[in-house]
C-alpha cells in the first residue's frame, strides 16, 4: 500500500443527505489512514452546518471551512462583477473553493469529491492511481498524467463523441484504463500535487483583464470559467486525462435527488466486489458507466 498523504476536497451547499451518504460511503470503503478531507460550504441552511461540525469533532481529518455566498458576491458586485445567472454563481464558487482547498491541504494527492457521489466498492483507489502513473513512465518515459477520474459518468455522457478514449491499457498487476482523446482535464479527479501546482491558482472572474469577457460576464452570456481554462492549460501541456475502466464512485442522476428528502442510514448504491463487476463488463472497450453499475446492483 502507497504512504502517499491524501487530500480529499467536497464543495457542498444545501446537500446534507447526499454529502452524508458520501462520508459514510468512504467510512465503508476506504483502507487507508493518511488522509485529510476539506468541505467547503459556502451557506448551506439545510443542517449540512451542524453535520460537519459534529463530523470535524468526531475525526480531526474532517476540515470545515464555512464561507458566505453573499460576502462573496457583495465583493464582487463592487466591480459590477457580481453573478447574474445559476452558471456564474457556481464558477464564483467552485473556483474560489477549489483555490482554498488546495492553499491548505497537506496532501501529495488531490481528490476532487463532488457531494453527489458515493464510493460502491472497498479497496485501495490511491494505490491503482499511483500504478497508472507508474506505467505510463514505463510507457512513455515520463508520468504524462494531468487527472484520473475514479468516477462512473452517465451512459450517455461516456458515449459522446467528445468522451472518445484509446484502446485499452492494462498496468503491470492488472489495472485496466483508457486515454481520453479529446479532453484533458476533468473537475472530479486524483491528482498529484505537482500537476495543480503547475496550474496555479485558477482564475476567478475578478483577476480578468479582457474588457470582451468581462462585458460578456456583466450581461451574463460570457462562458468563463475554471474549467475551461483548465482544459486548455493541460493540452497545452500535452497531459492526459485517464479514465479507469472499472470506477470506484458512482455519479447519481437525477432520479436519485429524492434522497434529499431524508438520510438514510442504508447506502444509495450498496457496496460491491470487483469480481462481479469485472465479470459483468470485462468486454467493453470503455469505461463502466454509473448507469451499468446500478442496472448490475439491481439485477443482482
């Protein structure tokens, strides 16, 4: 097992029965100790509060760091920069959270969590990520990774055609992954500390001097973000975004939200062994889909 320091990081806002099933979900999974977790909250009214405060007391890797959406877009608003729709908030958000995340954490990995995630298998994920990077130096002769994403996309989502992926890869114990051919970053990922420090800090839209996309931003039809630049940055950098083949979380659609209602203490998706997964999907040319996982867990 690697003795890598790991930094989980989860923005939430409004999520408890979500973020909860995340939490217990990776109490379920997980096998290793040296870890660190960041919530960043920027308002929840939902007890998601009082939840991380219980959380932080009971196991001091849990951080909270509670902020305040209006403070932020009040900010903001002194440059007639503030928000005017739902994709501008969350940018705000998720670029400043993110930002703050990764000037405290400790860890010579990075995951990016969202709260709408579960873990569904017990294992050591850390390690297979540190054996894919391992292969590609052997491959290549130089870890050419930007992120691996531990997470099941929607069916739909791993089947368009900017999703395309290489053959598959298998690593020296058995690791099977892919190389995205059109992306080369994703938002929820592992990462190594050195691939976000190249980066820097992502922008958020006060620290842009385009008067075009500032204009566009004021009328709320500009397309800035984290993410974007994000993508570039890493193609420019000629790093790849690798997918696993068999996932380690699984991405809730829309059907699932009903969870909000109340937090249950069974898992959404109930643990599972690898076997009947690889079993399952060992003839895809692709990554497994969250979709394929709860078909299989429902048909089991």
């Amino acid at each position: 097992m690697s003795t890598e320091f790991v930094t989980y990081h989860t923005n939430t806002y409004n999520n408890l029965p979500l973020l909860h099933n995340l939490v217990k979900s990776f109490e379920e999974c997980n096998v290793r100790d040296k870890f660190e977790w960041i919530v960043t909250d920027f308002g929840s009214e939902d007890g998601t509060r009082d939840y991380l405060a219980d959380l932080c007391k009971k196991d001091q890797r849990f951080t909270a760091i509670l902020c305040d959406e209006k403070n932020t877009f009040d900010f903001l608003d002194r440059y007639d920069l503030k928000p005017v729709n739902a994709f501008e908030r969350k940018q705000v958000v998720f670029s400043k959270s993110r930002n703050i995340a990764r000037a405290i954490s400790m860890g010579d990995i990075f995951v990016d969590i969202s709260d709408d995630h579960q873990f569904f298998r017990k294992g050591d994920w850390i390690s297979e990520f540190e054996e894919i990077c391992n292969d590609r130096v052997k491959l290549v002769g130089k870890d050419d990774i930007s992120v691996v994403l531990y997470r099941g996309l929607s069916h739909g989502r791993i089947l368009k055609p900017n999703n395309r992926v290489s053959q598959e890869l298998v690593t020296e114990n058995g690791v099977p992954y892919f190389i995205a051919l059109e992306k080369h970053y994703d938002d929820y990922h592992f990462m190594k500390r050195d691939k976000f420090e190249l980066i820097g800090k992502f922008k958020s839209i006060e620290d842009v001097k385009d008067e075009n996309i500032l204009k566009g931003w004021r009328e709320g039809n500009t397309r800035f973000n984290h993410y974007e630049e994000a993508l570039d940055f890493y193609k420019e950098a000629k790093l790849n975004k690798i997918f696993l083949k068999y996932p380690w979380t699984v991405e809730f659609p829309n059907n699932y939200q009903q969870v909000k209602t109340e937090i249950s203490e069974k898992l959404i998706c109930p643990i599972m062994q690898i076997e009947n997964i690889e079993n399952a999907f060992k003839h895809l040319q692709r990554p497994v889909s969250s979709d394929e996982i709860f078909a299989l867990n429902l048909s089991s």
